[in-house]
C-alpha cells in the first residue's frame, strides 16, 4: 500500500482548534472534541523537525483497537472513543476526510486529569536509573538484585506530572491524592494497574512485551473515563518477546529507536531538534507498523 502524506501540521478551515500537542492536534465538533495524530515525534520532550510515515495511522488505529466495544480492555474501564470513521464525525470533519481519514478520532469531551497516570511491568529507562540510585522507583522499594529490563515482582503505578511543555516530573501516590483527592488517586492507581495487566497479558501471547506505559483519564458526566491515545508506540515501550533477556536493554518497536540515535550523535536534548536521516526515518515506521501488525494480526502499511 502506497504510504500516505505525511502530516506535520493540521489547520483545518471551519472547525474550532483546541490546543495542539506534541503529536496531537484537538478541535472542537460539536459537544465532542475531535482529536488528529499527526506525524510528529518527540523525544527527551521536544518536537523533531521530522515527520514519521504512518505514525498518525498506527497511534489512531491501535488506540481504536484497545478502546473500540470488541477492544481487549473495553470491558474493564469506560473510555472517550465515539468513533474512528469520517464518515460519521459531521459535516465539518467530513470537508477534511482526505487528510483526517485512518489518523482522526471523534471522541467525548472530558476534564482531563493533571497527572500521567505510569506503570512499569519491567524495570528500564529512568526506573532502572532511579533504582540504580535508591532501590526505589517514585518511593516503591523495589527488591535488591534486579537487572536491568528485569520483569517486577508485581507491576507498579509511578505517576507524574503532565507538562504540556519541558518534562514530566514523577510524584508519589500522596501527592496524586492533594492534587485529584484520594478517592480518585485511588481509582487512577486500581484502574491503571488493570488496564495495563489486561493488556501486557494479551500482548504477550502476540509476541509483544509491554514494559511499561502511560495512561491519561478524564471526568466526563460525573464518571472517571479513559482518554487520549492508549497503549501505542508512543506512549508505551514494547520489545519483542522472542530473545528477552534481563541483564541489557532490548530491542524495541517504540521511538527508543530514536532516542538511542539521538544520544548516538551526542545531541544536547535541548531545541532544536536535528533532523533524522532517511534510513533512520524508513526504520523508525517499519517498527510502528510491526507493533501494529503484531498486536492486531493485520497489516496496515
């Protein structure tokens, strides 16, 4: 199949913007919020000066193949997704089908909570820092001894802040409660923990680790819903199940790809950004589309 256009900016004439992310542009249909992944990538929180084929494709389809009524984890929490076709977003987002078609979502309105709901099933990245330094990720006292992509005893909830600019700052439990209030700190953690167990379970038997991954989650109507995109290449780490071992870093199907380019070529972490070269590019969607095929059984690209 022919790649599409890649998609680095969205300015889409009679519909109302809403903000604009890192990947995602927002606007507003209606009483709901129409949601666009771009072809941008980050890494170290900034934006890169280039676009990803099939990026924006593979973060709508995989978050529709999660959240949809037959999704993996439909059955254990509510979520925002009304719908992925065109066709059934309005006639103002139907004006736009060439570019919103395969990377939009009509999706309900929510307040979207202040905090990256993490969790970690296998110790890597900044955990495995942090644990290197205290035996402890986020104030969790983790067992002495474990390697690096060690799988935990048990998977562990380590929230954040949500900055819309620099970095996340990770936070302890406690401070979920002061911010959102126990009782919601409390459904954030159990919910999260399920989804990720549901999930890291059926992956596995694809061929895919989930090694760690973030959720956000929203209040629409009184009710704690799961929102934005869920259990990508973006906002997890997969590696491929097939020659895991604990003791070094793994392969992955996520932008470590380009993040470990990055570090390679001694860049500072700070705008702007280098352009990546073609054959990291070419490599970096092959990766997407692989977790996408993996997970679901179909190819997309």
């Amino acid at each position: 199949m022919k790649s599409p256009p890649v998609i680095l900016e969205t300015k889409l004439e009679g519909l109302t913007p809403l903000s604009r992310g890192k990947v995602r542009d927002m606007y507003a249909v209606g009483e709901n919020v129409l949601i666009v992944a771009s072809d941008r990538i980050s890494a170290f929180d900034v934006v890169l000066p280039t676009g990803i084929p099939w990026k924006g494709h593979v973060l709508t389809a995989l978050t529709q193949f999660w959240l949809s009524p037959e999704g993996v984890i439909a059955d254990v929490t509510p979520n925002h997704l009304i719908t992925t076709d065109v066709d059934e977003m309005g006639r103002e987002a139907a004006r736009h089908a060439d570019i919103l078609r395969g990377r939009s979502m009509l999706v309900r309105k929510a307040r979207v909570l202040p905090i990256e709901c993490v969790v970690r099933g296998y110790l890597a990245g900044s955990g495995w820092k942090e644990y290197r330094e205290k035996g402890s990720i986020c104030g969790i006292a983790l067992p002495n001894g474990l390697k690096e992509s060690a799988e935990l005893p048990q998977p562990i909830f380590t929230p954040s802040t949500k900055a819309t600019t620099g970095h996340d700052e990770n936070i302890s439990f406690e401070e979920v409660g002061k911010i959102v209030g126990w009782q919601i700190a409390e459904e954030l953690r159990h919910r999260s923990l399920a989804v990720y167990k549901k999930a890291r379970d059926y992956a596995r038997g694809k061929g895919i680790i989930i090694c760690d991954t973030k959720f956000e989650w929203g209040v629409a109507e009184g009710s704690l819903i799961l929102v934005d995109e869920v259990l990508t290449p973006d906002s997890s780490r997969f590696w491929p199940a097939e020659g895991y071992a604990p003791g070094r870093s793994q392969p992955s199907y996520d932008k470590q790809f380009v993040r470990d380019y990055l570090i390679r070529i001694g860049w500072n972490k700070e705008p702007p950004a280098p352009e990546l070269p073609a054959d990291i590019v070419r490599m970096t969607s092959e990766k997407y589309l692989e977790a996408y095929r993996l997970l679901t059984g179909r190819a997309l690209g």
